[in-house]
C-alpha cells in the first residue's frame, strides 16, 4: 500500500514538474514570437520612414550625375523594400499587412509634394538652407508612424485583433468606406 502512495505522489510530482515545462516553454515561445514580431514592425516602420528622408538627400544632392543615378535607384530601392515588408506582414495578418500598405499611401501623399518640389528648389547641395515652410509634415509623420505602431500592438493583443479585423473587414469596410490611413 505504501509502495503504491509512493508510486501516485512521484508521478503527481513527475506530472507537475512536466506541466510547468511545458507551460515554461510556450511562455518562453511566445514571447520570442512577440520580440521577433516587434523587430519586423520596426524594420517595416524604418523602411518607410527611409521614403520621408528622401527629400533631404535630393535636397542635398551635389551636381553629379552618379548621384542623382544614386537617389533613383534608392527610390527603387525602397519600393522593393517597402513591398517585402508589406508581403510579409500581410502572410502573419491580412489585417495587418493592409494597415501597412495604408500606412505607406499616407506617408507617400503626404512627402509626394515636397519631395516632387526639392528636385526644383534652388540651390541644392550638402550646404542647402532647407526652409521651414518646404520641409515634410513630421507632426504629421510622427501620427501615423504612432498609429502603425499602436495597430501593431493591437494585433498582439488577441481581444484588440478580432475587433480590428471586424473592423477592417470587407463587410465593414464597404459600408464605412475605410479607404485612408486612420485611427
């Protein structure tokens, strides 16, 4: 009899000691999981902040044709980028990736202007006077950049991800017409 007490006790103890393993180790996955999520979001935020610092290189570009050549191919650049962020977001969330693509539509209509206008401005070159008046909206930048970042955490978040893909959802969408980047 005891011989079986002791029996049942070691396994109860063996049971509990396997269990906290195991919990120990999806506590351990899914935070590595939300390190490994946190570092893509801040590499795709970096990418299309990389399109707003653009009209400062033009801004500062010297007369030579291999820098101009240079600043093209940093536009196709930055396409490719931003595309590859995007594709990867969208295969862990639709949701997600769609908030991202928004995210680069807002960013691109708001420094389109500036940036089209700091090809004519005069003069231009390392030492170019950038005026207040002609610099990007970087209020403007700083909101949406915080709204990408606050969508993020919302997707971590399992009670916030079913509400914003309701949401987001093509359903909603058609009636609310959500076609802009906002809160």
């Amino acid at each position: 009899m005891d011989t079986d007490n002791y029996i049942e006790i070691t396994v109860t103890l063996l049971m509990g000691l396997l269990s906290s393993a195991v919990l120990a180790a999806v506590v351990k996955n899914s935070q590595a999981q939300a390190a490994k999520h946190k570092e893509l979001v801040a590499a795709a935020s970096k990418s299309v902040f990389k399109r707003v610092e653009m009209y400062y290189r033009i801004r500062r570009r010297t007369k030579d044709a291999a820098d101009i050549i240079n600043i093209r191919d940093m536009f196709h650049h930055i396409q490719e980028e931003n595309e590859y962020y995007r594709v990867l977001l969208a295969a862990e969330s639709k949701w997600h990736g769609e908030r991202y693509a928004f995210y680069i539509k807002a960013i691109k209509e708001l420094t389109e202007q500036q940036t089209q206008e700091a090809w004519k401005q005069r003069p231009f070159g390392p030492d170019a006077e950038i005026k207040p008046e002609h610099r990007p909206n970087h209020a403007r930048i700083n909101e949406l950049s915080m709204q990408f970042a606050k969508d993020s955490r919302r997707l971590m978040n399992p009670l916030m991800r079913g509400w914003m893909r309701f949401r987001d959802s093509w359903l909603t969408t058609r009636i609310w017409k959500i076609t802009v980047y906002e809160p």
